[in-house]
C-alpha cells in the first residue's frame, strides 16, 4: 500500500526526472494512474474523483491568473522600453551576475515571497533575470531554489498562521515556532546565497577552469548577505513577530547588499574589472534609456505597496477577500472539498493593476494593453493544460481521506508508515516530510497543514521539541517550493522552456534534498546540546 500511496511522488519524479517526458504528457499519465489507484486500491467514490477534477480545475485557475499577470508584466516592460532602463540600472550597480542572482532571485524574490507567496516571486523574477542576459533555464533553476528560505514565513506569516492552525492556533506558540525556525535557518538558510552563486557558476559557467575560483572569490560576501537576512529574521521574529519575518528580513537586506556593492565591501575587485557574465554580446555598446529608474521600475514597486497594503491593512484585505470571491466551497455538495479563488486579492489581479498603473506612468496610454493581453493568454494553452492535469492528480492524492475502506489519507498514510519505522531520528526525517507535502501540493502552507499534526505527535511522543520539529517542517516545506512540478510548470512556461521540465526538477532537487539535510543536522544539534 506505501507504493501506492507514494504513487503521486514516484510517477512524477520517474515520468519527468529520469523519462525526461514534457509535463503535459507527464503529468497526464500519473494524473491518470493515480485516479486509477485511487478508486481500485483507496476505494474512492467515482464522485469524490469527478469532485477532484472540478477542484483541481478551480484551483489552476488563480495559478493561471497569477501567470496571466507575471506575462503581461514582462510584455509591457519590454514594449515600454522599461526593461532597458532596469538593465542599465543593474549594469551600474554591479553588472557581475553573481551580485545580480542575490539582488534579484535571494532578496527581491523574498520580498514578493513576504508579501504575496502563491508562487508569484519566481513568476516575477525569473523574466527579469532573463531580460538582464541570464539564460532562461539559469533563470528559472536560480528563481525556484531562491524562493525556499522565505517561504517558510510565506505571505505575512500564513504557513504558520494557517498551517499550524490544526497544532495549536495560539499567537504565543507560533512566536517561539517561528523564533525556532529562525534559529536554525541561521545557519542553514545564511547558506542560501552561497548556493545559488555556486548554483550559477557551476551549472551555467562556460569555463571549467574557473568555476571554483569564481564561487570561491565571492563566498565572504554572500555568507555576508545570507547571514545578515537570517539575521535580521531571527530579530524579527524576537522582537517584532513571525508575521513580518518576511517582508523585515529582504527590505533591509536589500539596503545593507546595495550598500555593500556600492562601498565595495567583501566584493572582489575582479567583479568591478571583469564581471561574471553569460552574456554573448557582454562587449556590445553601452545601452541608453531617457526613462527614469524610478519610472522603469514604477510596476514592480506598485505590486509590492499593492500586495503589502492588501494583505496588511485589515478593513482593506475583508473587502478585497469577501467582494467579488469566486471560491468554491463544499464542491458537489461534499462538505470540506472547497477551492479558494478571491479574485481581488489574488497576486494576479493586482499584477494587472500595476501593469495598468505602469503603462499610465511610462507611457500615458493604455493602447497596448489588449493585443499584449491577447497575445498573452494564446501563448498560455499548453501551461493551461499542464497545470490542470498536474492538480488533478494533486486533489485526488489529498482527498484520499474521502473513501470507503475507511482508509487515511494518502499523505497521511505516508507519514504514518514513515514515523512507524523512523520515529527513532525523526528530526533527521521531519523537514523531507515537509518537502514531500510542497512537492506534490505546491504550497508550505498546505504541506504544513496536512502534516503538522503528525509532526508534532511525534515530537510530543519522542520526548523532543515540538517547536523545533514544527520548524524542520516549515523549512522542509519551503524546500519543497523549489520542486513541486506545478511551480516549475508555471515558471518554465512563463520563459518558454515547456518540455524542459522534467530537467529542472533534476538542478532543483540537489539543492532541496541539501537543505533539508542541513535542517535535519542543525535540529538534532539543537535537540542533543542547547
């Protein structure tokens, strides 16, 4: 029965990692066959399936949105000439890729991570990277694995606030969760930029010779970087609460990395005299712009004041959750089978809305707005399609619980088995679990509330910290942001890299698996000695 159960995770990894099968054939087939498993072994009603298909197809449908928004943000860009001026923005600052991975993937993906989560940094910073001269699988790889240390505080602390609503909902308990997690993100997430630079010399570099010395020259100043934002995280989470660990934590990091290049503090000097490039035409004339820094960049500061008064502001985020909802609830009359679709306060509605703001501020015209639209949405069937089957097979593998063998749920029966055998180091096993629950649902948040109760029976029953445990979960769960197929389906597609899939699962998964490991030791260190 574990093979079954593991089916959604198996078929994926097989059809994509090793297959090498484009996600809409991919997903399709394990799509299917975990149907098929789970109405012959699960005993799954035939409307409890047909109920998953019209969930899965209700929730790609904000993805898609989000999607939708994240395109014609880049569209609109390129058609004002605003891309042009980030660039040469960026060309000024520092023109070294490796200084521009932190800026944009680490710290600004962060920061969208902090006010948004749903997926939406990657979608917004891969486009960019790709209009600064990364290659789009370099882009994509670096945007996936940059949006992890983040999302374990997710938008305004939501994998806490609403995944661990089934532990223990009480404000004081995900303050010490949250100050746990900071904790032992201080030395496993200070790690994170580190990886990336070496992500990005190794995986992408063209001369073989130099790729260590091109990591290597700048490991001060990313240990400098990744240590100050787990730094100011942990304050944050001390002083100020875990709701606003990520949003605190890449603002004022972006401040202390601009100061740091500007000063050219533990920047090598090589990074000013010969930057790392994979540009073709690096040695091209000097690009010119009469448009304003402020102006270019006018879209992407307007979606961050949008998506942070929306999700702050209290009277503001009731109205925009509760006018125009287009959620699902108790889809086919069964009770607990709901999809979440509140269109205003969705991350692509107010992605359109910047743009809107943008093209009014860049050029004082809304006439491109609708062929750009229109080309945008045709450009999107495949990625459609792609999602679709790939929720499919997610609502099916969580809505397991619904059967007549009277069965857990399949997640539920994995970490059943898991614990069964593993209880002993579960510590070590605690942040897999959680990657394994982002993997499959796509979400840290909902990873967090399928196996947070679990997690923290364990703990409770193995006479360790369930605060930390909670936290080898969240950070777990954040990991798996960088493989769950249904991310990778979104931000390949959003850069033209559909059938490339199953290859960025195989540069993501190292990182995750690292990281989870990291987490897995840094614990039982806390555990055994502090």
């Amino acid at each position: 029965m574990i093979l079954i159960a593991l089916s959604a995770v198996i078929l994926p990894m097989v059809l994509l990692g090793i297959l090498n099968l484009p996600a809409t054939k991919g997903m399709s087939i394990s799509a299917v066959v975990v149907m098929i498993l789970g109405a012959t072994f699960w005993k799954m009603n035939p409307n409890i399936l047909l109920a998953s298909i019209l969930q899965a197809i209700h929730k790609s449908l904000p993805i898609i949105w989000i999607l939708f928004g994240a395109l014609i943000m880049l569209r609109t860009l390129e058609h004002t000439g605003a891309i042009t001026r980030i660039n040469i923005g960026f060309e000024k600052l520092s023109s070294d890729m490796r200084v521009q991975t932190i800026l944009i993937a680490y710290l600004f993906g962060g920061l969208i991570e902090g006010v948004s989560g749903f997926g939406t940094p990657a979608m917004v910073t891969a486009p960019l990277m790709i209009a600064l001269g990364f290659s789009p699988m370099a882009s994509v790889v670096l945007a996936l694995v940059a949006d992890s240390t983040p999302a374990a505080f997710g938008a305004v602390g939501t994998p806490l606030t609403v995944g661990l609503s089934n532990v223990n909902d009480n404000p004081a308990f995900l303050n010490s969760v949250g100050q746990s997690l900071t904790r032992i993100d201080l030395f496993a997430g200070s790690l994170m930029p580190t990886m990336l630079v070496f992500l990005l010399v190794f995986l992408f570099g063209k001369d073989k010779n130099t790729r260590l010395k091109n990591w290597l020259e700048f490991l001060p100043w990313t240990l400098f970087i990744g240590i100050c934002y787990s730094g100011i995280a942990l304050i944050s989470a001390s002083f100020v609460g875990y709701e606003f660990v990520s949003i605190l934590a890449p603002f004022i990091t972006i401040i202390i990395a601009i100061l740091s290049i500007r000063t050219k503090f533990l920047i090598p000097k090589v990074s000013f005299s010969q930057p790392w490039t994979m540009k073709e035409n690096s040695n091209k004339e000097e690009e010119t712009s009469e448009m304003s820094l402020i102006k270019a960049w006018s879209p992407y500061i307007t979606v961050v004041v949008l998506l942070l008064l929306s999700r702050v502001i209290a009277p503001l985020k009731t109205f925009l959750t509760e006018f125009l909802n287009l959620s699902w609830k108790n889809i086919m009359g069964i009770k607990g089978l709901n999809s979440d679709w509140e269109f205003l306060y969705s991350p692509g509605t107010l992605l359109t809305i910047a743009v809107i703001i943008g093209l009014l501020i860049q050029v004082r015209s809304l006439k491109s707005l609708i062929p750009t639209s229109v080309n945008v949405i045709k450009s999107m069937k495949s990625t459609a399609i792609a999602l679709i089957v790939t929720l499919i097979m997610v609502q099916v593998f969580t809505n397991s619980n619904y059967n007549s063998g009277h069965l857990q749920s399949m997640p539920m029966y994995i970490a059943s088995f898991v614990s069964q055998y593993f209880s002993a180091g579960w510590i070590f096993i605690a942040p897999f679990l959680g990657a394994l629950g982002a993997f499959v649902t796509g979400s840290a948040t909902v990873s967090t509330l399928t196996f947070g109760q679990i997690q923290s029976d364990i703990a409770s029953n193995a006479h360790i910290s369930q605060q930390i445990v909670l936290s080898a979960q969240l950070i777990g769960a954040a990991a798996g942001n960088m493989i769950c197929v249904h991310n990778i389906v979104a931000v390949s597609s959003l850069v033209g890299l559909n059938g490339q899939e199953g290859n960025i699962l195989r540069k993501t998964l190292s990182p995750s698996l690292i990281y989870c490991l990291l987490v897995g030791i840094i614990g039982f260190v806390f555990i055994s000695f502090i």
